[in-house]
C-alpha cells in the first residue's frame, strides 16, 4: 500500500465485527477526553493515561474479538488517522457506506 486511499479499505476490514469498532471507538473517545483533561491540568501524566487507553481498548478488540493483529504494528501513523476517521465517521453516522464500499457489512 503506498497511500492512505489505498490502506483505508484495507483497515476497514481489519476492524470487521461491531465490536472491535465499538472498543475502538471507546477507547478513542476516553483517550480524547484524558488529552483534554492534560491539557486543564497540566498534566504529562494524563497524556501517558491517554496513550496507554486508547490502545489498550483497541488491542483487546484487535486479539480477543478479530484475532489480527492491529495495522499499527505495519503502519503505525496510516492506523492513527484511519482511527480518528472511523472514530469521526462512527460519531456522525456516516461509517456505514464507508463500510460497505470496503466489503464490510455494518
């Protein structure tokens, strides 16, 4: 894959059942909320919770729920956009076509 066009399909269906989404999605939104609650305190160690979580949530999808490993591993900065847009697309109600033009059933 030399593109982001071309890895996000490819991501899509390494996140194929609801609920590695779901975890993705939650560990995504909590790690959101301990950035913001870094920034009001001033707090690095906030930043480090934030990192930890939004991992943890997704590798407990990743090997207990899809049994793949998580892109990251192979393409570690393509895997954190591709998680903010799903986590945006998830939000609006919009991740569903994008799904479905990857070959994903939502």
């Amino acid at each position: 894959m030399r593109t982001f066009a071309e890895f996000w399909p490819f991501y899509l269906r390494e996140h194929s059942r609801p609920a590695t989404r779901a975890l993705h999605f939650a560990g995504t939104t909590l790690a959101l909320l301990l950035l913001v609650s870094a920034a009001a305190l001033r707090s690095g160690r906030f930043v480090l919770m934030a990192l930890v979580c939004g991992y943890a949530f997704a590798w407990v999808g990743h090997f207990f729920v899809e049994h793949n490993r998580p892109a990251t591993f192979k393409h570690p900065l393509w895997s954190f956009a591709a998680d903010w847009k799903m986590w945006a697309l998830a939000l609006t109600g919009r991740l569903g076509p994008e799904l479905e033009h990857a070959g994903v059933k939502p």
